[in-house]
C-alpha cells in the first residue's frame, strides 16, 4: 500500500475571523466618518431616533456590536449603565480612546458573557447583518433580555429594488464591504424577529437623503465640499423624517428601525 501524504489544506476563514479583519481595516474610516459636524450631525439624529425608544425608567443596555463608541458615548450621558460589546477589538480600541472608562467588551454576538436577563435594553444598530445565523443572533439578544426587556435595531433596509441592486454592486466592489453582508427587507426581518419569538411593536423606515450624503463621508465625500453642509444636512433630515413616514415613500428609507419584546410566552 501506498503511502498517505497529509496535506495543509487552507480553511475557508469563518465569519467572525471575516468580520475581525473586515473591521481592522473599517475602524479608522469609522473615526474619520463621524469628524465632521454635518455627518456627526445626521448620526446624532439617528442615534436620537434610536434612543427615542428606550422605555422610561430602563436600568442596564447593551450596545450590541458597538463599534467605535459614538453611539455608546451618547447613550451613556443618559444611561451611565450601558455597556458595548463588539467582535473587533480595533474597533473597541477606538471606543476606549473616544470614552475612557466606558464598560467595553470583546465578545462574540453568538456567545454573549453575561447572564441572562441581565439587561433593560438591546441595542443593534448595523450588526445583525453581519452575522450568519440571524435567528441565533436574535436568541441571544432574546436570553440577554429580561422580561420586560426591549430590543432597538436599526439594520440596513432591501425593500427597495434600487437600493437592494446599489447595495449589492458596492459590496461587491468594495473592499470595505463583505458580499456575505446582506441586508434585509420589512417582511424578512420581522419573520426572523418572530422566528426568535420577539413581538415588533414598531417598524419604520429611517434615513433617503440625510443617509446617502452626510452619512458617510468616507464612501461618499461630495457634501464635505458644499459650503453650509451642516444647514444642507439639517434640511435633509427633515425631508427624510416626512418621506419616511409616508407609506408609499417610505420604500426610499435605507435603513429600517425595529422595535421588539419578548413574546410573553417566553417570558
Ligand atoms: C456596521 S458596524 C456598526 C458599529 C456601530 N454600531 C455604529 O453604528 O457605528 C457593525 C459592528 O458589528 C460588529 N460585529 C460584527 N459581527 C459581530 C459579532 N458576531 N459579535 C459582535 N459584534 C459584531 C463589527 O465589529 C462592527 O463593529
């Protein structure tokens, strides 16, 4: 018989090694995204909006997937208990420079180290696409919730044939993007929300114009050069608050907002 030669065969990285390094690269492009006054503008409007839904009273949050800490620092001023989670710890050390002694973890999304229970509210704003097994991922945030707990996303919306074709094509193209990345549509995310026994209480479009111009300068950088951006960008989210809250024109929203509970059965 002849002799068996072992080979190295390369392993196919899995997602999370993807989004670790896919989020080395992005976290000094995250830092520069939010530097300038009409693009931190529009992430405040959005974080605001965001916010808008934490019911009275909450105690702890997490900031699932928190990134560089711009929407965690905002959340702490009012919310001094909230703590951020993120896979990449290059985004965390942005987070860490930008609020020192803010409660930062390293963690998977899909083996969260806390109890369960143990937190008010969930906040996932533009991370549930980045994982796999969304309904898993919903689990988790479900179990990490106690019984009157809340979860906020905010997620990338595909309703739109237009803007599911622009974001295909980018995330092709662009090195900054993983083609894995996909976002979603009302009907599919509100059946994963039910899949992971949420109850959505409330479902809106966010962001047209506000989104696609100020909100990021580092893919696209025209406003930076358009005297009065600030004034411009103001203007836009107006428009955008109008467009997304009409039926019909609320397919332009590129983002789209949930809010959920656990089913009372699972309660
Ligand atoms: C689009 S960024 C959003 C960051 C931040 N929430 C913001 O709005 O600026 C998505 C974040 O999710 C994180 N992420 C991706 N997969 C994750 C996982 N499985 N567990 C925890 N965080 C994850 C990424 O590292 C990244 O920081």
């Amino acid at each position: 018989m002849g002799e068996i030669q072992l080979a190295a065969v390369p392993m196919p990285p899995t997602n999370a090694q993807a989004q670790i390094e896919l989020h080395r690269a992005l976290a000094p492009r995250y830092a520069y995204r939010y530097s300038f006054p009409f693009s931190r503008l529009f992430q405040q409007d959005w974080h605001a909006e965001m916010m808008s839904h934490i019911p009275s009273g909450s105690g702890p949050i997490l900031d699932l997937g928190c990134g560089t800490g711009f929407f965690l620092a905002e959340l702490l001023e009012a919310h001094p208990k909230a703590v951020g989670l993120d896979i990449s710890y290059d985004m965390l050390r942005v987070s860490d420079q930008y609020i020192p002694g803010a409660k930062l973890v390293t963690g998977d999304a899909e083996r969260l180290p806390f109890r369960p229970g143990v937190f008010d509210v969930v906040f996932c704003k533009g991370s549930l696409h980045h994982t796999r097994d969304h309904v898993a991922f919903l689990n988790h945030c479900r179990e990490a919730l106690g019984q009157e707990g809340v979860l906020i996303m905010s997620e990338p919306c595909n309703d739109n044939p237009f803007i599911r074709l622009a974001r295909a094509l980018m995330y092709k193209k662009s090195q900054h993007f993983d083609v894995g990345d996909q976002g979603f549509t009302r009907k599919g995310i509100l059946n994963l929300l039910d899949q992971a026994d949420f109850d959505t209480t409330t479902v809106k479009k966010y962001g047209v114009f506000a989104y696609v111009f100020a909100g990021f300068p580092d893919h696209l950088g025209i406003l930076k050069y358009i005297p009065g951006n600030y004034w411009i960008t103001k203007g836009f989210l107006a428009l955008d608050r109008v467009l997304c809250a009409i039926p019909g024109l609320s397919l332009l929203g590129f983002h789209i907002v949930t809010v959920s509970k656990p089913k009372r059965s699972t309660r």
